[in-house]
C-alpha cells in the first residue's frame, strides 16, 4: 500500500483565512442580517453547507442559493489576495522525495481553489483532489469522509500517512479517519485555539521536519 500525505486548502495551503474574515462577516450581515450574522461565532472550516445549517438553526430565511452567491463573490476577492503559504513547495519536494501520495480535501468549490492549484509549483504532483461542496455523498468535515475517500482512491495506508488541518472541524475529521494530524497554526485569525491533533507546526519547516522524524522510509 501507499503512504499519503493530504492537505486542507484554506489557512493551510493558501494563508486565506485572515482575508476571508471581514469580507465574510459583511456580507453574512447582508445575506443573514445582522442579528443573525453576529450570533453566528467562529465559521472556521465549516464550508458554505455548515454555515447554512447554523444559520438555519438560527431561524435564518435566507436560502442556500443566497448564501452560495454571497460566498462566490467574496471567493473572488479572497483568492486574488490571499498567498500560498510559504515553505509549502520545500515540504511538497520532501515529501515526493519520500515517495508519499499528495492529496488534498477541502470544504471549498473547485471554481474556488483551482486557480489556488495552478500556482503551486507541485501541482503536476497532485494525486487527487476532492471538494466536499461538490460530493453529496460525502459528508462535510468533523466527518471523516473526505479524508477516508482520498486515503482509498491512493489505496494509502492510513497509518503511515499524514493530514495537516488548521481548523477544529478538519483536526477531527482527519483523526476520525485515522491518519496522524499535524495542526498548522501559522495562518491561524488571532485567538483561534486548535485542539485534537497529534502534534502542531507554525511553519511548513516545522512540519517538514515532523514528517522526517515520523515517516517509514521507501
């Protein structure tokens, strides 16, 4: 079997998550109303499906269809401002070195993260891909499903591979997966606190160096 090593997109591969805040905050006040924007808390790595359920829960009237188009027009914004993270194409070089299977599982639309891909000096190294937007079988993280996909399209071995995840609900479902979850903190928005991981890294170096100590060899 294979050894694979996945990533989240958002506040991992691209430092975006300080760029989405305020723009997701207004229009949240637009599309929900303020009330409802403001009483919503911490979004992070819920994706547009979650974010729809909370605030349905929240006696929300606003539809989905709403709450996609407000979130597209914000998308183009953040990914023309927002930067792939630095040290990622170092860690990608150890990595395919190392001869692990890189993935990558997120909550966001391809029409999101595919311009994200096309800069990534390692994109020809890319295994697979896969949105959780646009998989309906698949549920969206704290499930594992995402994650349990990619190990089984790389037949991975989910003990020898890794996930790096910057958001509570990615931590979980990596681990609910099996893998071994390394916390990325380095493009975390101030006062975030992960929680779940087996281990943490505010660099790519710093994860770079994780996986040295911890892969099994070819």
């Amino acid at each position: 079997m294979n050894k694979a090593f996945l990533f989240d997109i958002d506040g991992v591969v691209v430092d975006s998550e300080n760029v989405w805040k305020p723009v997701e905050i207004l229009m949240l006040e637009r599309v929900l109303g303020k009330n409802i924007a403001s009483s919503m808390g911490d979004l992070t790595g819920l994706g547009i499906s979650g974010v729809y359920e909370k605030a349905r829960s929240m006696s929300s009237h606003a539809t989905r269809e709403e709450l996609v188009r407000g979130y597209d027009e914000c998308a183009v914004y953040v990914y023309s401002h927002a930067e792939i993270t630095e040290g990622i194409d170092d860690l990608a070089k150890k990595l395919v070195a190392l001869h692990f299977e890189i993935g990558f599982v997120t909550q966001s639309p391809h029409r999101w993260i595919d311009g994200i891909i096309e800069r990534l000096p390692f994109k020809n190294d890319i295994r697979i891909v896969i949105s959780l937007d646009e998989h309906l079988d698949l549920k969206s993280k704290p499930s594992p499903d995402g994650y349990l996909e990619a190990l089984k399209a790389l037949d991975a071995d989910t003990r020898n591979s890794f996930v790096l995840e910057d958001s509570n609900p990615g931590i979980a479902s990596a681990k609910a997966a099996g893998a071994y979850v390394i916390g990325f903190r380095g493009n975390l928005v101030p006062g975030y606190e992960q929680t779940g991981a087996d281990a943490y890294a505010d660099t790519m170096g710093e994860v770079a160096i994780l996986v040295d100590r911890l892969a099994i060899r070819p």
